[in-house]
C-alpha cells in the first residue's frame, strides 16, 4: 500500500498557522513595533488615570457585567460577550486600565495584521507600502474615529479581521479555521458579526462555493460562521422581542454632505455624527485622497492573488455600496427600509460596513502604488511608492494625540465614588436626573456621552433611553420608562414624594450636575440624603422594599443570580422591570406598573431564555475547541510525514 502522507501534505500544510508567509520574523516583528508605537501616537493621552466619556465611549473604574449575557434587558446588548472579561478584571485592577490596553493593543493589531495582509499577498512587495496600508487601516480617520467615539466592538472586531481575512476569503478550503476565525470575530459583539457573516456569505458566491465537491465544506462553513455568533446574536434577539423600538436607521444614515459628498469614504470618513468625524476639519483634500487611494486600489487589484481575488473585489463592493447607500439621494430611502427591517437591525448604522471595503481596498492600494512606481521607475517611481504613506500620514494626523478630544482623561467628580459605594452595599432600581440620554457632564472639558450613571454604577439603572432624534424611539427594553420620565419632573418640581417612588420600585434617586440643567433642587417626602456634593447627590427612599405583596406590604425576595427569583408563593410584585420572558411554574408573570409581576404558586420564578442564551454560548465554545481539535490532528498529522518521508518506490 502506497503512503498517501506526501500527497497529503500540501492540504494539510494549508490548514497551519500560516501567518509567516511572505514576512521574515525581523519583518514580522517590525510590523508590531510600528503597530505599537502608532496605536500610542494616537491613545498615549488617555492613558493617565481617569475615565473615558465620549459620545458612546464610557470607560469607567468599575466594568459592571452586562445583563445582556443571561439575555436579560432592558439594555440592548451591545457589550456582549467582550465587556465579559473586562467585568471580570475590574475586580482585580482599575476597570479603566485593562481597556485602555485593549484598545492599544488593538489598534497595534490592525496595523501589523495589515501589514501582513500586503506581505501575504505580494511577498516582494517593499517594506515602505506594508507601513502605509497598515496606518491607514490602523490608526486611519475610520478606526479612530469609532474607538474615539467608544465603538470598541468594532475596534476589536478590527484588530482581527486582516488576521482573518485569508482564511474568510475562501472558507469551504478550511472549514475549521473558518470556524475560529468566525468565533474571534463573533466575541467581539455585533460589529465582528456584521463583518464575519457578510465576508463568508460573499466569499462562497466569489469562489462558486456551492459547486458540486466543496458543497459540504461550504455548508459547514457558514453553519459555523453563524454558530460563532451565538454568544451576541441570541441576546440582542431575545431582548429586542422584549419590546425595544430602536431608532430609525435614517436617524444613522452615512454623511455625504459637504465638499466630495460620498467620495469621502474612499478615504475613510462619513460617521454618521459628523461632528465626530476625526478629520471633519478638512474638506477638498479627503476626497482628492480618496479618489486617489481607490485609483491605486484597481491599480494593484492584479497584484491580489488570483484565489482570493473575485471574493476580495466582491467583499470590497458590497462594503462600500452599502457603506453609501444611506447617503445617495434616490436610493436612501430604499436602503433605510432593508435596515429598518429585525433582520437586518444589526446595520441600520450602515458606515461601519466601510470596513469590508478598507480591509481590502488599502492593501491594493499600497500594491498597486508599489506597481505603477516600478513601471515609471527613477525619482518619480519613488514618490509613486511613497505616495500611499504620505496620504496615511495626512489622513492619519488629525487623530493623533488623542484621537481629536475622544481619548481625553476625566476624572470622575467629587461624590461619584461615594455614590457608587453606597448604591453597590444595599442595592435597587435607582432613578437617574436630569432626564437626558446625553448629557454633558460640567466636569472639565465638558464632554457630551451617553448617561454613564447605568455603567459606573451598574446594577438595575433608570435612564432615559431616547437617543434625541424625535421619533420616540427607545434603546431599552424598560416598560418603566414612561413612567420614570413623569415622576423625574415630578422630583425636579419638588412634587413627588416617597410612595410614588415605591409604585414604580425604586431605591435611590441619583442627581448629576449636568450643564444647563438644574442641580441640587431634589425633593420630596420620605427621600433622605446621603450623598451631597457639588457634582452629585444621593437619595435614599425610606420605606422602599425589594417586592410588595398584592396588599403593598413588603416582602422578601431574592435573586441570587439574575435570571432566578425567590419569592412567597402569595404573588406581588418584584422591583425590577417587567417582561414577558418569566415563567413561575406553568404561569407567565405578568406586568405592574411596569414592575415584575410575581405570581402564586410555588417555586422561583425562572427566566428561560437564559438557557437559551447559554446554549448559544456553549455551541461556540464547543465550536471553538472541535475546530481547535481537528486544527491540532492536522498538525500533528504533518510533523508525523515530516519525521517519515516514504521512498517513491515503498508499497505493499
């Protein structure tokens, strides 16, 4: 019998660590340094002690554990599961640290994976446009844009998609990688998964992959893809048939407005907040740029391998015509109705699809300078392979040293700890005034963030949810709300007292100091005062009780992990907010002033879609580790034909 290991061996190779290829170790090694020392440019501000808040950005000492992993509401789960660890390590270290590395080391990621990407694709390629393409995808106006704004979902999902990138592109070849790669990207919340399932689906179309023979690794390639999603795509489905009403994605539509209109995300920009956009400042010279950058791009489209070529192009379509599809009159209104739709929530905010064109159009963009310099030749040569780093260094400056204000340091304000401290040793629903979903803080360099009383303090937070647009949408799942909104100007007025408090089930009223805003003037009978500084004040409500049977009186409750609640069989009414997913027994709990329900009965009143939500979760875990398995056998596999090389001749 013939040995088939030797003609086994190139298949089995394909599917190693690979990740050497067209780099030597220095060079490897240099991708990191450069990764590292650009990604510190940019976060080498923020990182004194102090607390990030900007627009979505909140960083905070302490990282609560986001309900979102049990599928609890009533936020939308926008940290599951990468926040995880971050929860985790906050107990041991400041919480604030431990992101900020992150972040870095992110950012420091992007830049090396796609300095890899061009050294994959083109080996010979010169050193000088591996720099560029990777600047420009790491610390480029896209990727500093969204970490500076707090999208750090998709910071991370960046960090590892050019590692990714080869692999997704042909993903019936190594289904098992595929699987991996898909599991990195789905922990890092909705924006991996918005850019694992797009990449795979597009990739199979690129590379015919439902031709006869590779049908069944086809298959499993993209069951994998969507199991990987599992830990956040489970959650936000749950929580969102809870009864969110989430904001139109018109209200996010890409910003083609001003000088080059949509031509400008060819370079990168078009956040749907353009005051946020790092680099708004400049006009002419982003389009130009990017106009330039795309001409590069088809330029070195040939010097993409031919295997990953059709995929790659149609990945980097898909991603800028969806990117602009929300920005070109005639067709926005076509494409806010698709992402208005459930299915497709996931980008109603469609410029971080952008990324899906970036990932392979700046790695072209660099080769195909790196060809048109070779083919012109001399000085001018030079200055055409040079021209792709000298664009990153202008797109690029604008972010530098703090990603214009976004990584700026804030300390948290006199009073804040003490509340925390407090709220954390007896916990409950706690109100937060004023009533803004964004406020701006009047702490120093008045930053304007969403609320961030819900993260510093974690735990069961009443805020407003309404992001501002006029639609009356809401982020939260929180039948409490309306109610909340009512009694918070009752507060401000002076006009409310504690039993009101008691009928919607809150424990404390937290006041911040808030620009613009009346401060200090909480009142009413039945609140006592413990915390009281000139940033923030505290209120306890006398009286308040974890539940209330049917007759008002309090009652004993408990919950010793979030989705089991222990309570008399008599019924009454739990504070915490209501939702359709509890079950005691064989009764559904129903809804009190927006409170939870407690039926009769005996037994704890259970929350079944967590069990749900931790299948999910074990299903790309198990996915991980199988896919792992087979990885190492393949391995293992191959050193063995390694260590015995069979002469042509041997047989049996």
């Amino acid at each position: 019998m013939v040995d088939a290991r030797p003609a086994l061996r190139p298949v089995l190779e394909a599917d190693l660590d690979d990740w050497k290829a067209g780099a030597s170790r220095r060079d490897r090694v240099t991708a990191w340094v450069v990764g590292l020392a650009a990604a510190l440019v940019v976060v080498a501000p923020g990182l004194r002690a102090g607390m990030w808040l900007n627009v979505d950005l909140v960083v905070t000492p302490v990282t609560p554990v986001p309900s979102g992993v049990w599928g609890l509401g009533p936020e939308l789960p926008r940290r599951v599961p990468f926040a995880l660890p971050f929860a985790w390590l906050s107990s041991v270290v400041p919480g604030e640290l431990a992101w900020k590395v992150a972040v870095v080391v992110a950012l420091a990621s992007t830049v090396a994976g796609t300095w890899r990407l061009v050294a994959r694709w083109d080996p010979a390629s010169p050193r000088l446009v591996r720099v560029a393409a990777g600047l420009m995808m790491g610390v480029g106006p896209f990727a500093v844009t969204r970490a500076g704004v707090g999208h750090l979902g998709l910071t991370f999902a960046l960090a590892v998609l050019p590692w990714a990138l080869p692999t997704l592109l042909r993903p019936a070849d190594r289904p098992a990688r595929t699987a991996l790669w898909a599991v990195a990207l789905g922990a890092c919340g909705p924006f991996g998964g918005t850019f694992a399932i797009p990449v795979v689906a597009l990739s199979m179309v690129g590379t015919a992959g439902w031709r006869r023979g590779t049908r069944s690794a086809s298959v499993r390639a993209l069951v994998g893809t969507l199991v990987a999603q599992g830990p956040w795509l489970v959650p936000t489905v749950v929580v969102a048939a809870l009864g969110t009403d989430i904001g139109s994605s018109s209200a996010f539509a890409t910003d083609g407005s001003g000088p080059g209109g949509v031509l400008r995300l060819l370079a990168g920009h078009g956040f749907w907040l353009r005051s946020s956009q790092v680099g708004v400042a400049q006009s002419w010279e982003v389009p130009a740029l990017g106009v330039a950058l795309a001409a590069f791009a088809l330029a070195g489209a040939r010097a993409v391998p031919a295997d990953v070529r059709r995929p790659a192009v149609l990945v980097a379509a898909v991603g800028l015509a969806s990117a602009s599809a929300s920005a070109v009159p005639g067709i926005d209104a076509a494409a806010a109705f698709l992402t208005d739709l459930p299915v497709l929530a996931a980008v109603r905010e469609s410029q971080r699809l952008l990324g899906l064109y970036l990932i392979v159009a700046l790695p072209a963009a660099a080769l195909g300078a790196a060809r048109l310099g070779r083919a012109v030749r001399g000085a001018a040569g030079d200055v055409v392979v040079a021209a792709p780093l000298a664009i990153a260094v202008v797109l690029g400056a604008p972010g530098a040293w703090g990603a214009a204000g976004g990584f700026d340091v804030v300390s948290p304000p006199n009073g804040w700890e003490a509340v925390r401290q407090a709220v954390r040793a007896d916990p409950g629903p706690t109100l937060v005034l004023p009533w803004r979903s964004y406020p701006v803080l009047a702490v120093e360099g008045r930053p304007r963030a969403v609320n961030p009383i819900p993260y510093f303090l974690g735990g069961d937070v009443l805020v407003k949810t309404d992001p501002g647009f006029g639609d009356d949408s809401r982020e939260a799942a929180d039948p409490r709300e309306d109610r909340a909104e009512a009694l918070a100007a009752r507060l401000t007025a002076g006009e409310a007292d504690a039993e009101e408090l008691w009928v919607l089930g809150v424990r404390w009223v937290v006041d911040v100091h808030v620009v613009g805003e009346p401060f200090g003037v909480v009142e009413g009978r039945g609140l006592r005062s413990v915390v009281e500084t000139s940033e923030i004040t505290l209120h306890r409500v006398e009286g308040w009780a974890a539940g209330r049977s049917q007759d008002g009186e309090p009652i004993g409750v408990g919950r010793s992990i979030p989705p089991i609640i222990s309570g008399p069989g008599g019924g009454g009414v739990v504070a915490a907010p209501a939702s359709r997913g509890w079950w005691r027994g064989g009764r559904r709990a129903g809804a009190v002033d927006g409170q939870l329900e407690l039926p009769g009965g005996s037994g704890p009143l259970l929350y079944p879609a967590s069990a749900v939500v931790l299948v999910a979760d074990g299903a790309a875990i198990a996915l991980a580790l199988v896919a792992g398995r087979r990885l190492r056998s393949r391995r293992s596999l191959t050193e063995r034909s390694d260590a015995e090389v069979p002469a042509p001749s041997e047989g049996c």
